[in-house]
C-alpha cells in the first residue's frame, strides 16, 4: 500500500503510516498537472484544503482505494465523482471543536472591547482611553443557533463567563439542554432576546440566510453578531445595513459568502472584527485531524475498516451485493422524511425503522444508519452514515428497530417512521424488479410512486378541481411535469401529490403553488 499526502499535514501522520508498514511520499504544494502526473502511484490520498480532488485526479488515479480529508469540509473534492469510481471519501468532523469554539469566545471578546482597533491605535502613537469603551459580558445573554458539538463547548466557556445561555437547535432535547445548563427556545424567541447571537450550525438550505434581513431587524438595538461557522448563514447585506445605521452594535466574522474574501463592504465599518477562517487554525486542531485522517486511512487501507465516510457504509465485502440496494431505498426514505421535517417545526424524539419480508434476513446496522444519514442530513449538512447514529444519540434521538419475518401486501418492505413534538410520519418502500426503489406509502396513504431527482410534495384536501388548478399553476409558470402520482385517505379527506419535475422549484412558483386553495403543504425533494 502506498499514500501521498499533497497537503501540508503533521509529522506524526507521516509516521503513523510508515510505523503501520504503509509507504508514504509528502510532497505539499505541487501543481495540478504534477499531482495527476505521479497519482497513478498510489492508493490514498490525504489532503487537507489546497488540493482540489477533481474527477479529472481521480480518472489518472487507477490505484486509489480511499481520499482522507483533515478536517470536516469536503468542498475541494469531487465526492460524486469518487462514489462512482469507488474511492472512499473520510473526513473528520470532530478534530477541531475546542479550536472554533475557543475561536468564537475570542471573537466575542475582542468585539465586546474593541481590541482590534484600541491595539491598532496604540500602536500608531495615540493614546484614545475614551474612544473605545467597552461593554462587559457578564450578566449578558449569549444565543446559540446550534448547540451540537461546537455550539456546546461555547455554551460551557460562556457560562464560565456567568453569561446566560440560550438556545436554538432543532435536535437539542430538555434534558440535553439541562445537562449542559441552557435554555431551549425557539429561534425567534432567541432572536429577539440575545445581547450576543453566535452561530455553530451547518449550511444547508434550510440554515442559509437564517440571519435574514427580517431577522436581523427583529434582533435587539445594540446586539452583537459572532459568525464562525460558515459563509452563507448570514445576509451580508442585510447586516452591513444594520451596523451602519447603528441598530446592531456590531459583528464579528470568521467566515464570509466568498472567500477568499479580499473586498467585502463589511471590512470598512469600523465596528466589525474580521479573521481569514481561522477557526481550526491551531496547531492543537491541526494535529488532532492530522493524527486522525492517518489512522482512518491506515485502518481502511490494512483491514477495511471505514470510520467517518462520507460516501461508503461499514459494510463487509460479502454483504455488499445484496445490501446495496436496500441501503439505498433506506437512503432515499430518510432523505424525504428528513426534508420533510426541516419543513415544520418541532425537535426529532424518535426514528422508527421496520423491516418486513425478505428486508428482515438482512444486516440492519447499515440499513439503519443509511435511513438516520437520510433524515439528519437535510437538516445538519455532512452527516454520513458512519456518524449518524452517534449524532443521533448525542441529541436524545431515540432509534429502533423492528423486524417482522413474514411478507404482507409486498414480499420485502422498509417502513420509516419519524417523531417529533408535534407529529408522527411515516414512509414506507419497496424493491422492484432489478432492485429499484420505490415509494409505496406516505403517512398511511398508499403512493406507488419512483423517486426522482427533483420532486414536488404537496398534501391538501381532497375536492373536485384541484387537481386542475395545481396543474395549470405549474404549466403558466413553465414547470414541466415528469411524473404524477397521487393518493388519498378516504373520498373528500386528505390526500398526497407527488409530482417528479425535470429541474428544481423556483421559489417563485413555490409560492403560488402554497398559496393555492385547499392546499396545507408543499415541500420541494431533492435526492
């Protein structure tokens, strides 16, 4: 076995490989054309963000069993392209959570007293006690949009600080929140009573813009605004205009919409503080993902075992074949409950799985997780089927399963339920010929329906006409129709469309298909 490690990465996880009998080259900082040059070589690659690992590397790259990525962001590799060929794509997303959390109380702190601006003008000749004064943060209410891994670290300093904490996470329970002494609310609440408001969540779409415009101006006159989380969470706009006119009091980011970020209207406003991503920037953090990608590495390359895949389950190679396709019928049932969820409100209690027919012979472990991959990604963004459940444990989801051997209506058959505080949903599928997937009930209401890339899902009463209406609104709008499937609980109750389109919704057309009489839902799926 053989590595490369094209990226600037530790000492020590050159040693890991060699002390584990792996041949390893470091070779940081070679152009594109080099590294596709000699990539042939080797069977890893472990990369941190500088190299791109594009389809074009991985088509000159014959050899190459697995790509490990120090650090949780895989944005610098193709990982569809990597899935088609093969190539494992592992990450490690807890490396550095002490380092970004640490990283946001610093920025709170240098944003609270202004010691950007106080050191720059100290350090010119002036000597302005009194132009820079300071507010404490004692006594002060910090809200938490997102209290997972990070988002809790920075809960446990604020407190320290005798700060009080709020916060808002969908799949943080009660007792979680009262095990590490916050309190829950809901995101407006949060919005319209933190002195400070400091993000630690994924970018996703349901998460990007979630400091909107609206939101900004609902926050309280004079708050602060900490970001260290991602690029996209905050409208850049909205709060330029918010920290100009003095109603936000000001901000303090680590991370922009496009980066590099080396012209922003924001660098000029004298009340915010800017740092280039440096949120894992230590040599702790550095080490820590560092050491880790080596070991995943290694384990997979020696023994194939896989810890923080992004894109394979822990599998063993004489199950493969046959759990291929239910793993991905499990997949796509998550994926749909789970954006479906990010649609209404209510924190995740519990996901139910069962397995009936020929599904309950089956290895479930994988099954499982693939659904729990499918649920939780929608909602947090790089979830894969190695750490959903241990995320799903650490915010008091609870998972079972259930089994039953006997084949009814269809010989196999995977049923997913998700609860939530204010609902109970189910989604069940099957396979059919040639392993294909396939929707056959949502919410007790049958539905035989194929998954396609783009879909639409609307729930609404059933009358005469509407069926008409719905469509005419997405023929006036140029949306053309790929599939129709519709389904009802009873005569004149409630009933389920689920239409397949060629492309995405646009917002637009969203807009007018929920303003439609009888309608209660429409949720765009993307799989």
């Amino acid at each position: 076995m053989k590595v490369l490690i094209s990226d600037k990465l530790s000492p020590a996880a050159v040693q890991i490989f060699r002390d584990r009998g792996i041949e390893v080259d470091f070779k940081p900082g070679l152009s594109p054309a080099d590294l596709r040059g000699i990539i042939g070589d080797y069977d890893g690659l472990a990369v941190r963000s500088a190299t791109k690992v594009t389809r074009e590397l991985m088509e000159a790259a014959p050899r190459l069993k697995v790509v490990g990525r120090a650090g949780i962001g895989v944005d610098n590799v193709d990982v569809t392209s990597a899935t088609a060929r093969g190539v494992v794509v592992m990450n490690t997303p807890f490396g550095n959570a002490i380092t970004t959390a640490e990283h946001a109380i610093a920025m709170m702190f240098a944003l609270a007293r202004q010691l950007p601006d106080a050191s720059a003008s100290t350090k010119a000749g002036k000597w302005e006690k009194n132009r820079f004064m300071g507010v404490e943060l004692f006594g002060k209410t910090l809200g938490l949009i997102g209290c997972g891994n990070i988002g809790s670290i920075v809960a446990d300093r604020a407190l320290g600080l005798k700060m009080k904490v709020i916060a808002f996470d969908p799949f943080l329970s009660e007792k979680r929140a009262v095990e590490i002494g916050v309190e829950k609310v809901e995101l407006n609440d949060l919005i319209a009573r933190a002195d400070v408001i400091t993000l630690h969540t994924p970018l996703t779409e349901q998460t990007r813009n979630v400091i909107s415009r609206d939101a900004i101006a609902r926050m309280k006159k004079g708050a602060r605004l900490i970001n260290c989380a991602r690029g996209g969470l905050v409208d850049e706009a909205a709060l330029y205009d918010a920290l100009k006119s003095g109603h936000l009091a000001g901000a303090a980011l680590d991370v922009f919409e496009t980066e590099p970020a080396t012209d922003n209207p924001l660098f000029g406003l004298e009340n915010v503080v800017c740092t280039p991503h440096l949120g894992a920037a230590t040599a702790e953090a550095q080490e820590n993902v560092a050491l880790q990608v080596a070991d995943q590495m290694a384990d997979f390359l020696l023994s194939g075992a896989v810890s923080n895949a992004i894109n394979m389950p822990s599998v063993t190679a004489e199950e493969a074949p046959r759990l291929k396709p239910y793993m991905e019928l499990a997949r796509l049932l998550g994926g749909m409950a789970g954006q479906l969820t990010a649609a209404q409100d209510g924190a995740i209690r519990a996901i139910r799985v069962e397995y009936e027919g020929h599904a309950a012979e089956l290895n479930h472990r994988p099954l499982t997780a693939a659904a729990l991959a499918g649920v939780l990604a929608p909602l947090m963004g790089a979830v894969n089927m190695v750490n959903a459940p241990v995320l799903a444990k650490q915010r008091d989801i609870e998972v079972a399963e259930t089994t039953v051997e006997r084949s009814g209506e269809y010989q196999t058959l995977v049923r997913l339920t998700v609860v939530t505080d204010s609902y109970e949903k189910s989604i069940a599928g099957t396979l059919l010929a040639e392993n294909k997937p396939r929707l056959v009930e949502i919410k007790g209401i049958a539905v035989e329906a194929d998954f396609a890339p783009h879909m639409l899902y609307v729930t609404n009463q059933d009358r005469p006409g509407f069926i008409g209406r719905f469509g005419m609104a997405l023929a006036d709008a140029g949306i053309n129709i790929a599939t129709f499937h519709l389904g009802r609980s009873a005569p004149g109750g409630d009933a389920i469309c689920l239409v397949g389109l060629d492309g995405p919704m646009p917002d637009g057309v969203l807009a007018g298909v929920r303003g439609l009489p009888l309608v209660v839902q429409a949720t765009p799926l993307a799989f």
